[in-house]
C-alpha cells in the first residue's frame, strides 16, 4: 500500500532538494543489484531524514539498519562539524561497498560502521546520542528503543521506519498472521502509552514515527 498518490510524491521530489550523486548512485545500484531494494529510504524519506537532522544538527547519530548507507548519508547531512554517526548492520556482505560509498562522501571522518546483531552491539556503545534512526528487523524495535532511550539526551530525537507496515497495522486483529504488524502494532501501542516522550506518526513511505525524549 502507498499512502502517497504516486503523481504526488513525484512532484514532492520534483520540487524538493534532489539527492546529491552520490545518492542517485547508491539508489539506482540498490534497485538493481541488491536484495529487497524496497527497504532503502530512497529519495523523499531520505530529504526528511536529512531535514530533521539539519534542524537538530546533532552532535552524535545512531542508525540501527545500515543497509547500503542511503539512509546513513542522508542524516550525516545535519551533523556537527565535530560530530559523528554509528551505524548498525548484522549484514557483512554489504560492508565493503558502503564502507566505499562513506569513504566517497563527505562524511567519510564521521561515520563509524558497526556489523553485529545491534542488540548486542547498542549497549557497548559509550556515546550519548540527539538523533537515532531505527531500521532494523521489526521483532526488536520495542528493545532497541528501551536500549536507545537511555542513550539519547533530553531534546532528543528517535525517527523510527515502517510503523504502518503497509496499512496492515490499521486493522491488526484481521492481520494477526502477519508476526511483524503484530510486533510493530505492540510497539506503536507501545510508544503510545510513553508520557516521558512526545510521538508523532508520519504517513510517508511505510510510516515514520518520530519520537522526543521531553524528560529523562
Ligand atoms: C530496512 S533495512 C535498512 C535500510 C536503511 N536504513 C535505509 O533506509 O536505506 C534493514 C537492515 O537492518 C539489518 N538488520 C536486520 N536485523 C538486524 C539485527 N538484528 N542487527 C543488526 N542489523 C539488522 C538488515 O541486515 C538490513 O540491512
């Protein structure tokens, strides 16, 4: 299901900033040489990833679901001169041409690319966090944001992929064969009942909610 009329989203991105080359590069290999091309950010999801990272122009980023590094390079976009961005893959099969895709940005000082089961990897990581993407596999999403949540400085923000799941969510007890509406339903409910963070869900791509930590 698309919750933006094609015709639309084409003059969004028409008329919205264009991804840089690099970008176009990463997206146009994605489509054709990489499995499920369909979780890149791609262009529109992307520009509001890069957006909200320019007006929180954080100091430290975390990415859980590296993928092919769009959605990486997008939210370096806000970073502090002296900032820097972790990003998260169990996948080493992609490593090497991400790893030379962030050497080509301008980023390439900036990102640190991490491969393991982010559930083990989060907790070893020392830095305090103002922005955090989670993109990862959807049975964790609940734990990655009780692990992130505490790693994340007040003001912060968490932007987190794919809570519509195809719509399927809007009428979860028709859809209980589907384990992942189940897992991202639970954790939508989830954030719901949260009164330490503010919550807005997006209808964009396959749903973004983004999340403000507003007391510790
Ligand atoms: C939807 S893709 C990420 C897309 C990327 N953020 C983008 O927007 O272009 C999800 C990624 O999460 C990774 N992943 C899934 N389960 C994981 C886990 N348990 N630990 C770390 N990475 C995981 C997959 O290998 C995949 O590359």
């Amino acid at each position: 299901m698309d919750f933006v009329d094609k015709n639309i989203e084409k003059y969004v991105e028409a008329l919205s900033d264009k991804e840089s080359p690099l970008l176009k590069e990463i997206n146009e290999y994605t489509i054709n040489h990489v499995h499920q091309p369909r979780m890149l950010s791609g262009h529109l999801q992307g520009r509001i990833l890069s957006f909200i990272s320019k007006i929180k122009h954080p100091k430290n980023i975390l990415e859980i679901g590296t993928y092919t590094g769009y959605s990486a390079l997008c939210l370096a976009e806000g970073l502090q001169d002296d900032g820097k961005l972790v990003t998260i893959d169990k996948d080493k099969s992609l490593y090497e041409k991400v790893n030379n895709y962030f050497n080509r940005s301008n980023y390439k000082n900036k990102i640190e690319q991490k491969i393991g089961e982010a559930i083990k990897i989060i907790p070893e990581i020392e830095l305090k966090f103002d922005l955090v993407f989670i993109d990862a596999d959807k049975k964790n999403y609940k734990n990655y944001f009780d692990q992130v949540i505490h790693k994340l400085n007040k003001g912060g923000i968490i932007i987190v992929d794919n809570v519509l799941w195809k719509g399927k969510v809007t009428d979860i007890s028709k859809n209980q064969n589907d384990k992942i509406a189940v897992y991202i339903n639970d954790f939508n409910e989830y954030i719901k009942k949260n009164k330490k963070v503010s919550k807005l869900i997006l209808p964009v791509r396959d749903g973004l909610t983004l999340i403000i930590k507003d007391e510790n």
